[in-house]
C-alpha cells in the first residue's frame, strides 16, 4: 500500500479525531523527516486549531500503530516520517535532511545470517543510512538545523 493509498482518517485501533486526521494528511503530504514542532508550525499555519501536546500525541500514536517512522536527530529530537508498510531502510542526507527509501536485500541476508549463526530466531533490525545528498556536496542544499543523526 503505498501512502496515497492508505487512508488517513481511521488507523486501525486508534480513534478518528479531527487532529488525528490533520495530522495524518499532512504527514501523507511531506517527504522528509520533519520534528513535531515542524508540523505543529505547518499546521497552524494551515489554520489547524491544534496544540503542541496532542501533536505529539497523535505523533507517538502512529509511530505505536507501525504508521510513521522515527528517527533522531544530533540532539536527540525525535523526527516522523510517513512511510511505505513494508519493511524498509533510509538513507539520510545529513545536510538538508533529505530521505529516500531503500530496499535493502543484501542487508536482510545478512541480518538472517548473522543472527542463526548466533542461534538467534524471531529477530528484527532497523537499518538507517546517513551521508550527503548531491545537492548538498555541491553545495546547492538547504540545510537544515537538527540534522539527522544516527542515534
């Protein structure tokens, strides 16, 4: 399901509120990470009538529900990002914060392998990738403060 497809106004176990729904279609409408006072400012700018708090809420809601990735930044900001629902990793430019979600099969094989002949079973992993965009090492980006960071 790709996120045009999912919808954004009822996600399963978490009831449908007029903030939720805010929250939730501009989340579809972004493409990079974004910090809850980000989309706070965007919202009221929108002219949404919601406060700090329930964005956060809403915010920890979705990541719970497997709705929006979470990331941190170098000084541990959490930042959200509404992704694809199938497993996934992303690379990050550092510089203007810039994601892109990768595949990653050589990293699955891995992950099995390593964990079997640990003898581990059931495991799971996340894998983000940080480095600089084109347009940020040709220094045409727009970077951006709170950069991504690996946490």
């Amino acid at each position: 399901m790709t996120t045009s497809e999912r919808p954004t106004t009822a996600v399963p176990g978490l009831r449908s509120t007029k903030q939720r729904t805010a929250v939730s279609k501009l989340l579809d409408s972004l493409g990079e990470f974004r910090s809850a006072q980000e989309l706070h400012e965007e919202l009221r700018k929108r002219g949404e009538g919601i406060g700090l708090t329930t964005v956060y809420r809403t915010l920890q809601s979705l990541a719970d529900a497997g709705e929006v990735d979470v990331l941190r930044t170098d000084s541990g900001e959490a930042i959200y990002l509404r992704c694809s629902q199938h497993h996934h990793h992303h690379l990050v430019c550092r510089g203007c914060g810039r994601t892109v979600e990768v595949e990653g099969p050589a990293v699955e094989k891995w992950a099995d392998r390593v964990a079997a002949e640990n003898g581990f079973v059931e495991v799971s992993h996340t894998v983000e990738i940080f480095g600089t965009c084109r347009e940020c090492a040709a220094g045409s980006g727009s970077a951006k403060n709170g950069k991504a960071q690996p946490s």
